[in-house]
C-alpha cells in the first residue's frame, strides 16, 4: 500500500484559493467603482416612480452614505410593510466587462429616523442612523 502525502504548500494555495472567490459582504464593495443607482419609489397609491442618479456629485454622496451603513450578516429579515425605495447599484469593476447589479431595498423609519436597508441576495441587513438616513432619503426620493 502507498502511502499519500498531501504537500502543505498545495493545500495552502487550495485554501487561499477558496476563501478569495467566496461572496464578498456588502461592507467590501470597492464604492469607487459605482456608477449610477436606478431608484424605484413606491407611494401610498400604488405608483411606482424611477429615476436614474448619474450625477457624478450625488454618486459621490451616495458612495460616502453606503460605506456608513451598519450590516449585519446572515439575517433573513422581513418588514411589516412593503420597501419606500429599491435601489439598484451598478458598479463597474473592468472596462471590458458588463456592470454587476446590486439591489437594496430600502425602508425609511419614521420614529428613530433611521433606515433600514436591505440585500437579499447576500442575507444582509442594514442600518443608516439619523442624518446620514435624512440625507439619503432626500437624494432616493428627489427632494
């Protein structure tokens, strides 16, 4: 009988390997790399109002807001009430290579004025306190 022997160097690489191809949080985008953000507003009535934000000094707003917010990992939450906002992130990372979109779904919480975001895909749940919250309200909405 042969008796294998496993080289560390291999299995060293093997694990680096792994762990640098494993989802990235929401805390590690690159937020220079985004782009734009597409905005769906939902009101009272059922209508749904878009907007695309482009404009390098919003982006540049936005970029400083979502870097702020607090996550949590490996949370499946669920609101009592349908989102005020989804937004759509796009981030380019390669020239050559199409934008990777990210949707937030974002709630903005009337008493401790705060907003809570969400990332379905990542099971992420985040908070944006008090006037980061205010100032991000005021960009998604438009006003």
């Amino acid at each position: 009988m042969r008796k294998v022997i496993i080289n560390p160097l291999i299995i060293t690489v093997f694990l680096i390997t792994l762990i640098g191809c494993s989802n990235q949080s929401p805390k590690s985008f690159d937020w220079d790399q985004l782009t734009r953000v597409d905005v769906q507003v939902f009101t009272d009535a059922n209508n749904d109002n878009e907007t695309i934000i482009a404009e390098e000094e919003k982006i540049k707003i936005l970029r400083e807001l979502f870097a702020r917010v607090e996550w949590e990992q490996n949370v499946k939450a669920q609101m009592a009430r349908k989102e005020d906002v989804i937004a759509t992130l796009f981030f380019r990372y390669d020239e050559n290579m199409p934008e990777r979109l990210y949707e937030y779904y974002v709630w903005f919480n009337g008493g401790n004025e705060s907003a809570t975001i969400i990332d379905r895909e990542k099971n992420a749940l985040g908070t944006l306190h008090k006037q980061d919250s205010q100032t991000l309200k005021a960009l998604l909405l438009n006003k």
